[in-house]
C-alpha cells in the first residue's frame, strides 16, 4: 500500500488536510481515485491507514508498526564531491540511521546551499517512504567538523580512519552497550591528523571499517550495513 509523509498539523478531527503537492502525488503520480486507501506517517513513530476523498483524507485506523533499529544512529559526514551526499542520504536512511549531519572538513570541497539541505530533506523523506520505515531521519544544516565534534556526550562514539591498526567498528558494535552511537566518515582523502587528533580529545574511539580503502560516499553507507546487521 503507498506511503505518505505528513506534519502532525494536518491532523484534524481524524481528517488529514491534504496539500496540492500531496494531492497530486495521489491522483497524479500514484494514480489513486476517491476512496481509495493509502497509509499516511507522520515521520515521527506513527501511521494511519487512510482513505481519499478529495482534497483530504479519512483516518480509518491507526497502525501499529515498529520498523526501527533498535539503536539510535547518529551519522557525522564529511561532504563529499558532486552529489554524493544525495546517495548517502538514501542508502542510510533505508538502512535506518536516526541523524545525518553534514560537516565542513578540512578536505571538504562542496560548498552547500540552502536548497541542497532541502533536497537532502525530501530524499530522506521519499526514502523512508518506500522503505516503510515509521521514523524519517533529521538532516542538520551543514556545519564545520571543529564545531560539531563536541556536542555528545552519554554515547558512544567512533571516527572511522582509512589506514592503522585501528580496532574493527563490528568489534565494538558486538559489545555495544547503549541506545544509541555516533559515527564520523570523513570526505575524500580522508579526515586529517588534526582532525582526528580533536575527535579523540572528545572522547571518539578510532576505528576501522577493514583492509580496503572505501570512496566517501561508500563509507557511511558500509557504517549502517554494520550496524543494521547487528541491530536488525
């Protein structure tokens, strides 16, 4: 059955007001016809099994689904060049991250706009739509590695290097004792010396995600492999 994203505001009195952009994904791209169901998702943990009628929607009954991993994943990424961030965006939400925030690093080539968060926003949302998930995942605005490094705190958190004998992330993942982690990727080339020298000072572990040098963009999507398989 197909899935749309909704703001709770659009709730009233079990009626869901539609917007034209919803109205014609609906009648226009999905093909559907007064009367017809679809299940609508706030993207914060609920669904409603729905049905059309013109310009809104009846609220038939709320749905109990639980498609989430069972651990709260915070994605720290360096951007990538061209629209690699896009398919990033993606893969991990599929995969079921909770968090992607955007970072300037030093090797960070990709000078963002305004419109490109916007993007990033409604990939997330499509991709948590056709995945099935109950939860669409924050995309922050982007901001630089040095500001952003020590704002957790009561979580585990983890810098992936390319090269040194750094512990493998499964090795952790497997003894990971709390609800919820953060994992850093950096651009291409890397994250500098510098760099991981700071994440260190605030409390990141350094780790490997194995033997092969993996492209920016593959990284993070191999972060959320590991951890959706240990976490289901």
């Amino acid at each position: 059955m197909q899935r749309i994203a909704i703001a709770p505001h659009q709730i009233q009195n079990q009626q869901i007001s539609l917007t034209s952009e919803q109205q014609h994904y609906l009648y226009r791209v999905l093909r559907l016809q007064k009367g017809d169901k679809f299940i609508a998702m706030d993207g914060m943990g609920q669904w409603w099994l729905s049905q059309l009628s013109n310009s809104s929607a009846q609220i038939l009954q709320q749905l109990v689904v639980d498609n989430e991993l069972s651990i709260a994943v915070t994605l720290i990424v360096a951007l990538p060049k061209g629209n690699g961030f896009d398919e990033i965006v993606r893969c991990c939400t599929e995969l079921g991250v909770s968090c992607i925030i955007p970072v300037i690093s030093d090797r960070t080539l990709l000078k963002p706009s305004c419109q490109k968060l916007q993007r990033w926003q409604r990939i997330a949302q499509e991709a948590a739509e056709q995945s099935e998930r109950t939860k669409i995942p924050q995309i922050l605005e982007p901001v630089a590695f040095n500001q952003i490094i020590s704002s957790f705190v009561n979580t585990e958190k983890y810098i992936c290097v390319a090269r040194g004998d750094s512990p493998h992330l499964l090795d952790y993942l497997e003894n990971q004792p709390g609800k919820n982690v953060v994992v850093a990727t950096g651009a291409e080339g890397g994250w500098t010396k510098q760099e991981v020298e700071i994440a260190l000072q605030n409390g990141f572990q350094p780790v490997s995600l194995g033997n092969r040098i993996l492209r920016a963009v593959t990284a993070p999507i191999m972060v959320m492999s590991l951890i959706s398989a240990v976490f289901k």
